[in-house]
C-alpha cells in the first residue's frame, strides 16, 4: 500500500490518534459515562483499531515524495559511550518480576516500538510506574537520567507532573491521568554491542530510544501537555516547552517580510496542524517554507539552536553528534510557519531536514474542562522530532547492522 501524501496546505487534522482523541475525550463528562469495565473494553477495542490500521503499511520512514535518500546514515563509532545506559537498562530488568519482564521485554525488531500513542485512553504494553515498586521507579528514573539530557530528564519528570494537574482539574481523575501512568518497554536485551533499545509511552510524553554499539538514535519523540502550566494544585508552578515556543516565535520574527513571506504556510491558525504524530511512520510530507540557504548565517545560527532546543532532550554526546549531522544538511533544511506572529499567538512551526523532523502545535483544548473547545491556546501543546528515510526507531541503523551480521534465528 502506498502512503498518502500530507499536503502542508491541509487543515484537517491528519493523525489518529488525535482524531481518536477528540472522539473519545471531547469532554470530561463523555470520559466518565459507563461503568468502568465497559470503559476499559471500549479503550482496548480503540486501541486495537488504531494499531491495525496504523500498522497496516510495513514501516519504510517519512519521506518528502515516498523515495528514501539513501546513504544518509552510517553504522560508526560516535566516541560517546553508552555503557551507562545499558547498565541502567540491565539493572531496570533485574528489578522487574518474572511476570513483570515477560510483559516488559519485546525482540529488537518488534512492532511493538511502533505502538505508541499520545491519547490518555491508548492501552499500553510493558509496566507502569503506577505498578512499580519505589526501587523499580529509581531503577526507571535510573534509566531516564543515563540516557536524557538534564534538560530532557526535567522536561519528562514535569510533563508527568502536568498529567497529574490534569488528573486534579477533572475531578482527581487519576485512574484516567497521573504521574504514574507512563509505560517502560525494552526491545532486545541490553547489550555493549547488539542492537536494543526501550521505549517510553504515556499521555503527553513518548520516547523511543535505540541502541547500537555507541549510536544512539532517539525518534520518535512526542512531548507536549495539557495544561503546559500548572496554575494551582500540588505541581503548581511547572511549566514546559516555553523555551521551545518562544525560539520558534523569535526566529519567525527575525525574519524580514519577503522571507517571512516564504516560511509562511498561512496566517489563519486552526485545529491541529501536526502531521507526524502516532501511526504516522510512513507519511510522505512536501518540503515547505523558508529554506536554510535564503537565511543570513545570524538567522541559520538561530534555526540551529531552535532545533538544539528539541534534539537537547537527549544526553549531550549524543545530541552533539546528532547536531553535527543536522548541520551537515543545513542547506537542505527548511523551516515552515502557520499562524499569527504576536507575541501571544498561537502558532505551529515545522523544520524539515534529511535526517530531523520537527513539528510543534498549538492545540485545541481536550481534556481541560470549562475551557472553550475548537480554539487553539497556548495551554495545549503538542510537539514531534522524527528521524526521516527511514531511519526512526534506529531502523535503518538495524538494517544495515543485519546485513552485515545476519541473524539466523531472528523473531
């Protein structure tokens, strides 16, 4: 089957699990409606839905015409160890029950990497926080800390929290939102020198994070919140993605109006614009906006540091080694805009490179009730960092890795 085309002139929301969202969650009095175990059914049934038509396409990477540029990315020594995070891995699966790790532990190449979903209502694989003991939750912030940037570390620990003032502004709804409702995965046993990886999934915050040797590939990312402040409550004071939102807004700015006019996609901010969010492995996405090379070096200076901002939630070796290669394809990277540019617009804001996507969106509200639903704000964040051609969940790094060294008895 061949992927369709996402058109960057397209209004309609165009992920499932957005639509899936807006369906199930589009007010808090729907969420609660049916006794809990038809509720669980009806979560799975969705669920299992979204996965089967999301996985219907075996994965082949985003693409801006449906053909992967080849030779992007090379099996090599990175110099940056990653031995931390594999004994921070290892020592997660210690802790886990014999129950516990046959639920939590997948093969390297299974589908289960593409099983992720930002809805609250996606059941899940592996175990929760919720369900861990305190030394296993130490072993899984363990794990975090090896293998995020303090930044990244910071950044998932608060949009947790955040799920939790979400939880206390629906009427202490924590069997549906909370700190603990954050799913671990690993795919293949943690090793110094075969492929494996864990994955990280729950309401707001997605992390899949690949190994090999001292590669580290972490795409698909999904980080946002609703609310992005917690205005009252126990987290009270938290906030995200603020630095994110405004070096994007900075950057737009900096721009004079013919190339304000090139990077705008249009004025008029509506819905959901993000376009590579769950089940969306293989979109083919045009190129659109301002490229790199009609951009003074001030300016491409501050693109760079716009996509630091979102490649910085990774441990910082290895983000300078995925810079690096960011800068390589400068040229070819593009930065696109939807949305007013006032200092409190709301906006979306797409970078597209050969080896980074980058997508960030305001949203409409879902699951914050007593707001006015339909308008974007500034409360609802939605943001995606994605690996194009093929190379998301470390893929073609695991290709590449079995042609070289076949695997006779692979899953």
């Amino acid at each position: 089957m061949k992927p369709s085309r996402a058109s960057c002139m397209s209004t309609k929301p165009a992920v499932l699990g957005l639509l899936l969202s807006l369906v199930t969650t589009g007010s808090p009095s729907a969420q609660s409606q049916g006794p809990p175990a038809e509720q669980t059914e009806r979560f799975r049934r969705m669920s299992q839905e979204a996965e089967a038509r999301g996985l219907a396409e075996p994965f082949k990477g985003i693409t801006t015409n449906g053909q992967i540029i080849p030779s992007l990315f090379a099996l090599r020594s990175t110099g940056v160890s990653t031995e931390p995070v594999r004994q921070a891995a290892a020592a997660f699966l210690a802790s886990l029950s014999p129950e516990q790790r046959a639920k939590t532990l997948f093969p390297v190449e299974d589908e289960e990497w593409r099983k992720w979903m930002n809805p609250h209502f996606y059941v899940r694989q592996g175990v929760s926080l919720a369900e861990m003991s305190e030394a296993q939750r130490r072993a899984a912030l363990d794990l975090l800390r090896s293998s995020l940037s303090a930044k990244g570390l910071q950044q998932s620990q608060n949009i947790m929290r955040l799920n939790h003032t979400l939880g206390e502004l629906n009427g202490n709804d924590f069997e549906q939102y909370g700190e603990g409702r954050y799913w671990l995965t690993l795919m293949g046993e943690p090793h110094a020198t075969e492929p494996w990886g864990w994955q990280l999934d729950g309401h707001h915050l997605v992390i899949n994070y690949f190994v090999l040797g001292d590669q580290v590939v972490m795409t698909p990312t999904f980080m946002g919140s609703e609310p992005v402040t917690a205005t009252a409550g126990k987290y009270k004071g938290t906030a995200v993605l603020q630095s994110e939102q405004n070096k994007g807004l900075a950057l737009i700015n900096a721009l004079d109006e013919a190339q304000r006019a090139k990077a705008m996609i249009r004025t008029a901010k509506q819905g959901q614009n993000n376009l590579a969010e769950a089940f969306k492995d293989n979109v083919v996405l045009d190129t659109a906006g301002i490229r790199a090379t009609d951009l003074s070096p001030a300016q491409r200076e501050s693109l760079l540091d716009l996509i630091q901002e979102h490649v910085g939630n990774l441990r910082d070796g290895h983000a300078k080694v995925k810079m690096d290669e960011v800068r390589q394809h400068l040229d070819a990277t593009h930065f696109a805009w939807i949305g007013e540019t006032k200092p409190y617009s709301v906006f979306y804001y797409r970078v597209q490179s050969p080896v980074v996507l980058i997508e960030f969106d305001h949203q409409p509200p879902i699951n914050m009730p007593g707001v006015e639903r339909g308008k974007p704000t500034r409360q609802h964040i939605h943001s995606v960092v994605r690996t194009p051609n093929g190379n998301d969940y470390g893929k073609d790094l695991l290709r590449q890795h079995y042609q070289q060294h076949p695997h006779p008895h692979r899953h």
